[in-house]
C-alpha cells in the first residue's frame, strides 16, 4: 500500500517551529555556529558537558527550573532544580577526586533509572571521567565483557544489582579500583570491599571548579554490538554536546517551556544523548520515569506531567497500538505537542495511527550509537512521508553509496536505489574511536565516508528510507545485539558443540533472538534441554540479549573460511531463496 504524505500546515504547531524552512536552514548552518549557542567553560577553559547542561543554568535564571522530575516505580516524585543538579553533581565530582579517579579513568554505572544515574554522569563529566552506563538487565557476561574492554576503574551499582550480577565477577576483574553501591530507598549500605554512594557524596564538599576540558577530550564510552567478535566500545568527546544541543533544538524542536519525556534507557545511547545531555543544555525540564513499560502508566504521566515533547521507540509504539486507541481517549493529553521516535524502522501504520488516536503523527528519525546524535529526522515543519526517516540534520552531508568492483566506495546520485547509507565525517558527536580497537574504527570509513552498516534509499526529495542492516547484527525491542556474544555464551554450556544466532522478524519486537544449536556427541536433543539452555543464556545473559527460541540442527552452514552463515540460517528460517552460496563449506 502506498502511504500518503501527511502533510504539514501551520495549524499543526503549537509554537513555531526551530527549523521552519529546512532548504534555507541546510544553507545557513555552520557548526560554529552552533558552537556559540554554548558558553564554554568560564575563562576560556574549553568546552564541558555537565557545565553546558546544568551550570550555565544554575548559575543563571534558570537555576530553580526544573530540571529532571523523577517518577519512582513505587509512586516517588522527586523534583531536581538546575541548581540542586548543580550542588549534587558537584558532590559526586569531589567524592570521584577522594578515590583518586584521573582524567579520563573510565566510571562506569550500572543501575536502571535513578537519580543516582544521572548525578553521576554530570559529576564524571565534571571530573573530567569517562562516563559508561551498562543496561541494568545486562546479564554478568555482558556486564563482565564491558567492564573489561573499557578497564573500568570505578564501578557504580546498586546494592542489589551488586549481589545478583557483580560480585561473583570480582575476582576477573582486578582492574576495578572501586565499587560504589547505592542502597535502595537511598539508604546507606555496609557491604565489605565496596564504598556506599551515600556516604561518599554527603561527605564531600558541594562546590566544584571543572577543570580545563578540551572539546576532543573524552567524555562517554557507549557499547555497541557488532557481527563479530567482542562488544564495541564507542568513544565520544566533550565537543558532542554541541551536537547534541543543537539537534535537540532543530530535531525535536525544545522550547524553553517544554516537559520532555525520552523513554529510552540511559544504557543506551539514545537515553544519554536524548535523555541526559540534549534536554538539559536546552534549559528545558525532563521528565524521566523508572518503571518499565504500561500503557496505562504511560499515558497517566504523559497527563499528569503535561509532557509536550515525547521521544520514543517504535516497539513501545507498535504496544501502545496493541493495548487500542480505546485507553488513550480516557487521558486528557493536550499538552502534547511533538511526538518522535528513533532506533528502529516506524511503520508507517505507526504514524498514521498516531496521528488519528494523538492528531499528532509521530516523527521518525535516525541515528546510531557511532554518530552519537541524530543525523536524518522528520522535522516539525517537513510533510512526512510516513515510512521514512526524513532528511539529514543541517550540517550534516547523507549519501547512499556501493562498492565498485575495484574495490572503491561510489556515491549512488540516482533516486530509489538501494546501497548503504555513509555519511561525510565532521560532526561534533561522531564517535572518535573504538576503545582500544584502531583497526575496527578504521574500517568503518572509506572513501570519505563513515560507513554507517545500514542499506537504505534516497528518493528524489532527499527524503531516505531505511531497508535493512548490512551485517547479522540484531534489533530486539530496539537493542542491538551481536550474534557473536550470544554464540559465545551458549557455546559455554556442556552439551553446546557450537551455535548460530540470527534476528527472526516479530510483529512486536522488530526481530527476536533465535539459535540453532548444534550438540556435542553424546547430548540428545530434548525438550529439557532446549528450556535447560535458554534458561542458561537468559542467566549469563539476560533477559535482553538471551535467545527467546532454540531448535536444534545436525550442522550449521559455514563458508570455506569457517564462519557460520548466519544470512542461509536467516533465509532457511524465512523460507527464502538461498542467494549465493557459491562459498559454502559442503554440509
Ligand atoms: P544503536 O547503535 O543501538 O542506536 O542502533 C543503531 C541502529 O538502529 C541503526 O544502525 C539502524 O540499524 C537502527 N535504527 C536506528 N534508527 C532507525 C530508524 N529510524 N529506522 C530504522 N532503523 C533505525
């Protein structure tokens, strides 16, 4: 079926929007620019992310503003001013000082939804640390193989997420100078070998002086998964936050008096970039909620928060459209304003139906842990073409290009055809390395491009439409998982003599984790055993990234090189065509 455009008026927008002619804005954008919507550090210092979000606010008009307004899953409300951000990231920055973390020492944090979380980001930026959150439902390998790349040195973590995935993981873990647990109701806790958050931040002093921080100087580490071999870990720089900033501004659309509500989770880049970093340095106030996912909730905080910009996932969507359109009219949701979505392809039955059930249609836009800010959207003021994910950020130069036979990255200038989106390096937020891994980064660019590992179109309006991943990589609920720790994991288990891992298409999920095991000789394929291993992987996995369908196979399809064909395993799966098979290894 062909979608029809849904086209923009002025009656659509509450307020005008940032980006109201995007040809002139392409022409007029500089990213210096951009740049000086940004203090810089006091005294010509450089460029800071916690003092662009929070203290350039506090220490202006804005300094009882509202900042974040935490809802606790057992009804808390906790409301943190600018200010108060200001005095308790200043805190955590004194306490990192007393434990002897340098610059660029890598803090991690594992925890869902916290305050905590975000004092701590703000406090390591401060410190001149190297922020990285973990996904709290991060099984211990995941946790372990993440800690490790990065050579955590401070680890923070909540007593109970301490207990269940961390301790047992000490002793591999010689590295890590310092754990820091936070007891839960924000009580103190008496754990042997470890500090309490508590204790450690109340103590120190509540005044800071960032110290000079170079815009290329290293702020976050966000993991990411690729078809092989270990997790990636994305290495971004203070300088990001003028890309994060702006594209708040022009992507989203933040205005002073919004409530902003980004659904994603900070142990993924879009709930860092979108929900820490982009709505704070707007001066704007966040909502951000610990629960997990419920349709009634939801739209009881999108009322009650009166929340005008909503950022979400296009899983969450598809639930929202599962749960019916009945539910929503019981919710007065006036105050919305601006709805977005990212991390997966939208249907165009999304939008649509967002725009019936909300009058709003939801906006698409793209981007990856690497860019570490969006780079294709949907504007406020552009028709949407329900389907696509709109058109490159001013500043920001998207290209569909293909190998030649020669081996050269050529740009495809012809509208619809397919080949793989890159995009001209440059932008403030490009991810500067893989930690520790030169050789993998380097791959990634060719021709004058970054490589981005999706295939997509541009039709002849500029407009790109997403087709696919270039690699194995899996989107489950908007994670990406690497087929290769999943294999890993389950190739751990006795009766496990190898493992295939593919993305099966779910209606609601996107794509679930799917195995074919093969077993060691003397294993009988069984149904215990199959509920035997996934209960296994769920275990060093968790929940996110543990296969949720095992069938057993004779063997696994391998090219002569050895490496399991994960796109025969996808297509047998599917019930497609084979393709080439020219380099399979005889089964
Ligand atoms: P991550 O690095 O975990 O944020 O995942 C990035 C990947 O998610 C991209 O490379 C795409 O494959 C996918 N993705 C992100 N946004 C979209 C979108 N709007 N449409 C389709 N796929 C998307």
């Amino acid at each position: 079926m062909a979608w029809q455009t849904i086209a923009k008026s002025i009656r659509d927008w509450a307020l005008p929007p940032n980006l109201a002619d995007y040809g002139r804005a392409r022409v007029a954008f500089a990213w210096e620019g951009a740049r000086k919507e940004l203090d810089g550090l006091p005294g010509g210092q450089g460029l800071n992310i916690a003092h662009e979000a929070v203290d350039r606010h506090a220490n202006g008009p804005l300094r009882d503003h509202l900042a974040i307004r935490w809802l606790g899953k057992n009804g808390e409300v906790e409301d943190y001013s600018y200010g108060r951000l200001q005095t308790l990231s200043n805190q955590f920055a004194n306490a990192l000082q007393q434990l002897g973390v340098n610059k660029g020492d890598r803090v991690y944090i594992l925890a869902g939804r916290i305050p905590e979380l975000y004092v701590a980001a703000l406090g390591t930026w401060k410190h001149g640390g190297v922020f990285c959150p973990l996904f709290s439902a991060f099984g211990p390998e995941p946790i372990r193989a993440r800690l490790t790349i990065g050579h955590a040195k401070v680890l923070i973590t909540t007593e109970v997420l301490y207990d269940r995935k961390v301790k047992a993981l000490l002793p591999s873990l010689p590295f890590l100078d310092h754990v820091v647990l936070i007891g839960s109701n924000h009580q103190a806790t008496n754990v042997p070998n470890t500090k309490d958050y508590l204790r450690l931040t109340e103590n120190a002093g509540d005044s800071y002086t960032i110290p000079p921080t170079a815009p290329e100087d290293a702020a976050l580490l966000h993991f990411t998964s690729g078809t092989t071999g270990t997790p990636k870990g994305a290495i971004h720089v203070h300088g990001a936050v003028i890309a994060h900033h702006i594209t708040g501004k022009l992507a989203l659309d933040f205005h002073q008096q919004d409530v902003f509500w980004c659904t994603a989770d900070p142990g993924w880049v879009t709930g860092t970039s979108y929900g820490i970093i982009a709505p704070l340095t707007n001066g704007i106030t966040s909502v951000v909620d610990e629960a997990d996912f419920d349709p009634e909730r939801w739209y009881g905080i999108l009322q009650s928060q009166k929340v005008s910009v909503w950022y979400s996932a296009p899983t969450a969507i598809r639930m929202l459209m599962k749960a019916g359109s009945e539910i929503v009219r019981k919710y007065n949701l006036d105050s919305l304003r601006f709805l977005s979505s990212v991390g997966e392809p939208l249907n165009p039955e999304a939008v649509v139906w967002s725009k019936e059930v909300f009058g709003l249609p939801f906006h698409d836009n793209w981007w990856q842990t690497e860019t570490g800010g969006i780079m294709i959207a949907n504007f406020a003021s552009m028709d949407i073409r329900p389907g696509s994910m709109g058109r490159p950020l001013p500043g920001i130069e998207a290209a569909i290009v293909q190998k030649t036979e020669d081996g050269s990255i050529q740009e495809i200038s012809d509208p619809d055809i397919q080949g793989e989106l890159a995009l001209r390096p440059g932008w403030p937020s490009m991810f500067r390395a893989y930690w520790g891994e030169p050789e993998r980064y380097k791959k990634c660019f060719a021709g004058g491009y970054y490589l981005t590992g999706d295939l997509a179109k541009r039709d002849r309006d500029g407009y790109f439409w997403f087709v696919g991943r270039k690699d194995d990589v899996i989107k489950t609920s908007g994670h990406l998982i690497g087929p290769f720790e999943v294999e890993s994991a389950l190739m751990e288990h006795k009766a496990v003599a190898e493992a295939g891992v593919i993305g099966k298409p779910d209606p609601m999920a996107l794509e679930i984790v799917k195995a074919f095991v093969v077993l060691r000789k003397g294993y009988e394929a069984s149904e215990n055993l199959r509920r035997e291993l996934l209960g296994f992987a769920r275990t060093r996995l968790g929940a996110v990234v543990a296969p949720k369908e095992i069938e057993f196979v004779k063997s696994l399809p391998r090219t002569r090189s050895g490496k399991i064909m994960r796109r025969l395993l996808k297509a047998r799966e599917l019930g497609l065509p084979e393709g080439d098979t020219s380099t399979l290894e005889s089964e």
